[in-house]
C-alpha cells in the first residue's frame, strides 16, 4: 500500500486524504456543496459519523429555489464548508469575493469535479513545498464552479506520505467573456466544530519579533494580518489551534502557516454556535486582482501540520518539512559558517584598515566568515543615502583594493567574504532616484511617507526588478562573494504603481512580492554557492516564502541575550534551527544597554546559527579566550544545534526560566541549553527534564563524567546550577550515549 493514499468514496460522496498519521476529510453535501468533515489523526475508514445534523435555525439562509421545495432544515451560514462563497447565504468569513463587471459582489461556488495524482504541481512564481519524487505525495485538486460568473476555483489539497502535513492553495480560473475582479481569495478554509479551543499567535515589533500568545477564542472574529507590504515583525504568517490542555509534549496542535512574504490574513471566526472557521490567504485588504477571460489566478500556499504529540511534535514537522522540502540549493544541508559581522563594530564609519584589523583578530579566533554590512556603495555614509546605487563607494575601501581586494584578502585568511544589500529600496539621494523618480511607489500628486528616509522601490514593474539585476550581478561577477545579507528596510505606504490603470492598484502589493520572488530565484540561480541571508529590519520577513529562496534569516535586530531568549524560543515554534541566525554582540547592548555575561551571550547565539557582530579588538585578552571556547564548542556541534531534533523545554514567557535541547536523530548525543532569567535572593532550586532520548541508554554527561540512564534524565531530570550569580546565567549541558 502506498503511504499517502487519498479516496473518493462514490456512494457517500467523500473525500478521505490520508498517510499513517493523519486524515483529511471532506463530502459534497445536498445542493454540491463541499462540506469539512475532519482533519486531525488517522482514521482507517470513514462511515458518516460527521453526518451534519440537519436543524432549522432562524436568520440562517436556506439555499435558492422556489418556496415550499428547499429545505428550511439545511443552511450555508453553519454547514462547515471547505471554500465559503459570499453573500449567498453564509453570513462568515468568506474564502472568495469576486467583483463582476455589474458590480456584484456574490460568489457560490459548488462541486464539479475531481483529479487525484502523485506528487504536487509546481506553482509558477511562487515560494512552495515541494516532492524530490512523486511518491512522497499525492494531490487532489477539487474543482468548483459559479454558474453564475462562469469562474471556477481549483482547490489543491498535497498529503506528504511520511509527514503530517497537507498543504493547501487555490486557484481561480475566469471562463466568461468579460473580466472579473478578485477582491478576495483565500489559500485556506478550515472549518471546525465547537470544541474548547485556544490559539497561538506571533506577534512583536522590531527587535521583539515573534512574541509568544496564547489565548482562548471569544465569538466573533479574530484577525491576525499584515498590511505593511511584508509578513512583518508585528504578525508572523503563522498561527496554532490548540485544545486548552495542550502542552509541549501533549495533546493536539493544529498549525498554519502562509508560504508568503507580503501582506496577509488569518482570520477565525467563532459563529454564534461556537463552531470556528479559520480562512487564510492574501490580506483582502487593498487588495483586488483583474482577471481577464481565460486567464488564472494563483494564490499562495498554506502548510497545515497535526499533531497528537503537543507543540513540539508540531515544530518537529514544521522544522522537518521548511528544511527538507521548502529550503533549495547548494546550503540546504550544509554547516552553516560562523560570522563575524561589522554592523555593530562600525555601522557607517569604516575604512579598509578598521575592517582588515577586525577581519585579522576575528581570523585568529577561528571565525570562518567576514560580513561587510551596510555602506560599502554609492555614496553611503548614512541611512540618509545612495540605496539603488549598488556599485562601489570607491574611496572608502580605496586604500585595501577595494571591494575585491578586501575578499581576496578574506580569502587568503581562508575565510569566506560577505556582503550587505538592501535591493528593495530607493533613497531620494541616489543617482537611481535623480534618473527614475517615478521606479519609487508612490501616488502621483501625493506627498511620499518617508520611513528610515527611503523609498520602496516598485518591484511590481518587471524593468525596475531588471535594472537592479544588473546592478548586483555587475559587482557579484566582478567580486568574489561567498554570502549575501539581503535586507528589507521600510514597508510600503502610499500604494500605487504608475504603470497600471486605475483597476489594477489593489494588484501592486501582491505584484511587488512577485517581483521578489523573481529577482531571488534568478540571482539565486545565478549564484547557487552564495549562502543566502534574508534580513528586514532584523526578523521581519522570518516566513516560509523566504526560506524557499534564503535558507536562513537574521532572526532580529536585537541582540541583546536576553531579549534573544524569548525572540529565539518563539521562532522556533514554526522554523528550523538552521534558518535562525544569532550574533553575539558587545555589552553594554547597543539596544538595551543591558550587561549580559559572554557566556550568556554565547549560549543564547550558539542556540542558532552563530556568529558576532562587535569589534573584536575590544575584547580583552580572557574574553577572547573565551571567543576561542565558543568557536571550537560550536564547530564541534553545529551539525547536532543547525540540524538535529530540538524540543523547547521551559517557556520564557510564563517562568523564569528558559531551557531547550538538540537531539542527535539517533538519539546518541545531546545537548542542553537552561537559562535562568532573573536571580533571586532565595534561590529557587529548578529541576530540567529532557525529552526524546532513549529509555535504557546510559548518557555520559561530557564535562562530570556523571552517567544517567535516559529515562532518569527524562522523568527524573537533574536541577540546574544554582551557584550562578546574577541576571540571565546559562548553563549548557552536553551528554552523548556510552557506546
Ligand atoms: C537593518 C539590519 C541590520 C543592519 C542594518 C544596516 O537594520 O537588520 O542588521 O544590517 O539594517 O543598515
């Protein structure tokens, strides 16, 4: 038997998608109405247990038809659906809004047919999960058509064989003689029966990133979105379902993320029977999309993931597929390099000599990889200038040969030479602006907000997309370039693109994403040994759509330790280990002023992938000792930290504490990271009990010599170290099994 199979049962008109973990259920209801059944764990079979009951509610639309002849027991506004229309009888939250060319605005779209076949199709211009083979999943693509507007919507469902993962995305077709506009379409519809029900949000600011919330869902709806033009720092495109009881290690987690990067939506609505509809896509908000006769619209694809095994079981997966099959090229798999970043040593004001002697110390401590940050171009001695300008500030570097001459010599220390672009971006001082004042968004006759003092440039225009493709290519064929930092700095205000009419506006913010998307696949073709860093403003634009071109992010512009913990804990909830990069930075920290210790500071970055970005010259002879430490511990584990199996353990946002741990797949070596926060006057004495190690395995703890057996550490646990003085102490543990 194949692993992934999905059915279509013909007497009770059921689709039933599932692999050894989870099912997916759904039936075409009275009237062809694609009703949800169920997704959660397997089931062997289905016989009709979720038959909905049929039950006449007041104010609650029956379908169309002549009176006396419809059913007054059957309604739309409470049938959980699976591609809600509009205005036609369910007052919720719909999945699909067209304008047609009268004005109206209803959509109803109903069952007409079914595809079932290996594999996924690729979806053309966007960011997706994918197969390496088809038998790593089957698809079912279930049409629905309006009559009415003569439009159909494909509605693509994957189940992975040995993942608990079915993703999701739509697709609308216009089959009428006129064009239509797209005021709404959603990648997913999830609808669920009443059930006690909590959900996890991510929210957060610039250097707060991905804040962890949890809180109970109360009648009516609830939005989480971005319109900023990017998935932002203030709401991660991902959200979890859970049941009240759900923990790390236990009970059922239902999570959903959008594989996208521009403005989104999820949206859940508690209807007034307490039943939830979960719809996500495209934030419907300023958006609107022309469909001419014949043509299609693509939305992009959502990732929802089950799990029976608590939180964690739901991050494993997600942290399983985003690097298995979102994440492409050269680096997927690779170590990644320890940095040593410039920003926080010089931001704007370096020479060729302050970086070649940052370049030497950071060499001599075993740092494999130079990062020159922002204004090493055009005339950039400030936030204030020359972003589209990407060549060379030639006297700046001048006396080191520059640009080149500088990765020559990185590379002559045998390390690998980085560079910082911003490419979405215009300053008003640039020579690209003085040339094409009209490639910023704007509206014309409408004064420009200024954000960091820059423009976004109009990547819905593919000649704009173009100019600054050649541009980086020019300096990535001159200069040996082994790493790109590409940063995204301001979001998008004053929405409008000179060169589409008047109808196609509400298209820009979606046209701009794809002009992204465009651009990173063809430089990152172009350039497949250059490891990619995504970066906006710190972790503001940490989403799924990013990691299919970037296999890692700058996960904030904080880097103080402490503020880390909780940035780093709640990113892990939807994104791998590997993707979250983490610098130690000076103390006092530029952003907070806060003294941490360097061994905090290590413990909490080399929970990531590490680097710096401070002067080492500054470091005292026992600091840099340390350094050394650091280095040779994380080059010694990264393989374990960037792609071995981790599980949160202790929430820094509910304790005072913080502690997670990597497991090796076979479950031999283990490390184990415990933060306390603040100290106390009366010590606490804190016990850490680790998770997925091997019962009977004697573990070998690598710095006593104790040994413990792994259902000891498990059940048991060891206290942590109370003899740490101060605020924010770490402790590490490292064990590997006895052979
Ligand atoms: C953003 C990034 C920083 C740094 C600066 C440079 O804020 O997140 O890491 O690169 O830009 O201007």
């Amino acid at each position: 038997m194949e692993k992934a199979v999905i059915t279509f049962d013909n007497t009770q008109r059921t689709f039933h998608l599932r692999n050894e973990t989870i099912s997916y259920l759904m039936s075409i209801e009275e009237g062809e109405i694609l009703s949800h059944l169920y997704f959660g764990k397997r089931m062997t079979g289905y016989h009709g247990s979720r038959h909905y009951p049929r039950y006449e509610r007041g104010l609650s639309p029956n379908l169309a038809g002549r009176p006396g002849e419809v059913d007054r027991f059957y309604s739309k506004d409470v049938l959980p659906q699976e591609f809600a229309g509009n205005q036609t009888g369910d007052f919720r939250s719909p999945a699909i809004i067209i304008k047609s060319a009268d004005g109206a605005l209803a959509t109803d779209f109903r069952y007409d047919s079914y595809e079932i076949f290996s594999g996924k199709p690729e979806l053309e211009g966007l960011p997706q999960t994918y197969v390496k083979q088809d038998d790593e999943a089957q698809t079912l693509a279930i049409k629905l058509k309006d009559k009415t507007l003569k439009a159909s919507v494909v509605l693509y469902y994957t189940i992975y064989a040995d993942r608990s993962v079915v993703t999701r995305s739509t697709r609308v077709f216009n089959e009428s003689e006129c064009s239509f506009s797209i005021e709404k379409v959603a990648s997913l519809q999830l609808d669920m029966p009443k059930q006690a029900m909590e959900v996890i949000s991510f929210p957060g600011s610039q250097f707060h990133e991905r804040q962890v919330e949890r809180a109970p869902l109360r009648q009516g709806i609830t939005e989480f979105s971005s319109r900023r033009g990017a998935s932002s720092h203030h709401m991660n495109p991902f959200v979890v379902a859970v049941d009240p009881n759900t923990t790390e290690q236990t009970r059922e987690a239902i999570g959903v993320q959008l594989v996208y990067s521009g403005n989104h939506q999820f949206t859940f609505e508690k209807d007034y029977i307490d039943q939830v509809r979960l719809v996500i896509g495209i934030n419907e908000d300023g958006f609107s999309w022309q469909l001419a006769p014949e043509k299609s619209f693509q939305s992009p694809e959502a990732i929802l993931v089950y799990s029976d095994k608590g939180l964690n079981g739901m991050s494993q997966t997600y942290h399983h597929l985003l690097r298995e099959r979102v994440a492409r090229g050269n680096h997927q798999y690779q170590d990644r390099p320890i940095v040593i970043n410039n920003w926080e040593a010089t931001y704007f004001d370096f020479s060729a000599k302050k970086i070649e002697a940052i370049l030497d110390e950071a060499a001599s401590l075993g740092i494999e990889m130079f990062v020159l940050d922002d204004g090493w171009f055009g005339q950039r001695d400030d936030d204030r200038r020359s972003l589209g300008d990407w060549y060379e500030y030639t006297s700046k570097l001048a006396s080191g040969g520059g640009l080149r001459g500088l990765a020559e010599k990185v590379h002559a220390k045998n390390m690998a030479f980085g560079l910082w672009f911003e490419p979405e971006m215009i300053s008003e001082n640039s020579d690209l602006y003085r040339q094409h004042p009209d490639y910023a968004i704007h509206i014309p006759n409408r004064p420009m907000s200024l954000s960091r003092d820059q423009y976004v440039l109009d990547f819905s225009r593919p000649e704009v997309v173009e100019n600054i493709y050649e541009q980086m290519t020019a300096i990535l064929d001159r200069v040996p370039i082994d790493y790109i930092k590409w940063d995204m700095n301001r979001h998008m205000t004053e929405v409008y693109s000179t060169v589409l009419n008047s109808e196609q506006q509400g298209e820009v913010a979606h046209r701009y994403i794809l002009g992204v998307y465009d651009l990173v696949d063809r430089l990152t073709k172009r350039y497949p040994d250059i490891l990619f860093e995504g970066c906006s403003s710190g972790g503001g634009r940490f989403d799924a759509g990013m990691l299919y071109y970037f296999p890692q992010t700058w996960t904030s512009d904080s880097t103080d330790a402490a503020e880390r913990i909780r940035i780093q804990y709640g990113t892990t909830f939807g994104y791998p280990v590997s993707s979250m990069t983490a610098h130690v930075a000076a103390v006092p920290n530029p952003q907070t002023q806060r003294i941490t210790s360097l061994q905090t500071r290590g413990d909490v970055a080399s929970s990531g992938v590490f680097g710096y970005e401070l002067d080492v010259q500054q470091m005292s002879t026992e600091e840099k000792e340390l350094v050394k430490q650091q280095v040779a511990f994380y080059k010694e584990h990264r393989h374990l930290i960037q792609y071995g199996d981790f599980y949160r353990l202790k929430d820094p946002f509910l304790s005072n504490e913080a502690a997670w741990e990597f497991v090796s797949p076979n479950g031999n070596d283990v490390l184990v990271y415990h933060f306390r926060l603040l100290a106390s006057s009366q010590q606490n004495f804190t016990i850490t009990k680790l998770v997925g190690l091997i019962p009977e395995g004697i573990y070998v703890d690598q710095e006593t010599g104790e040994k413990f057996t792994g259902d000891e550490l498990m059940n048991i646990g060891r206290y942590d170290d109370p003899t740490q003085a101060g605020d924010f102490t770490s402790q590490v543990r490292t064990y590997f099994l006895e052979d």
